[in-house]
C-alpha cells in the first residue's frame, strides 16, 4: 500500500495538517482512533454509521 498516494497536506483545509485524501480526517485522527481501539470500520469515510 502506497500511503503516501492517500496522503495530502492543503494550508486551506484543517491548518494544513496531512490528512486523507478527499476527507477533512486527520493522519493524526485516524492514528488517535486506533489507538483507542476503533476499528477502520467506524471512522472510514466510505462508512455509513
């Protein structure tokens, strides 16, 4: 998997903080969510919850 092809940084979206592409989440916010035990499942764009 080429994570970098999924990654984009925008100084006009969220600070420019590197986030995945197409969304407004965070590579930290997913990174947080997984850390607290969330699977990919409930935080996944294509999601629907």
């Amino acid at each position: 998997m080429d994570c970098h092809a999924r990654i984009t940084i925008d100084p006009a979206i969220r600070s420019g903080k590197p986030r995945v592409k197409g969304t407004r989440i965070t590579v930290y916010d997913v990174l947080s969510y997984l850390a607290a035990g969330m699977t990919p499942s409930r935080f996944s764009p294509t999601s629907r919850h």
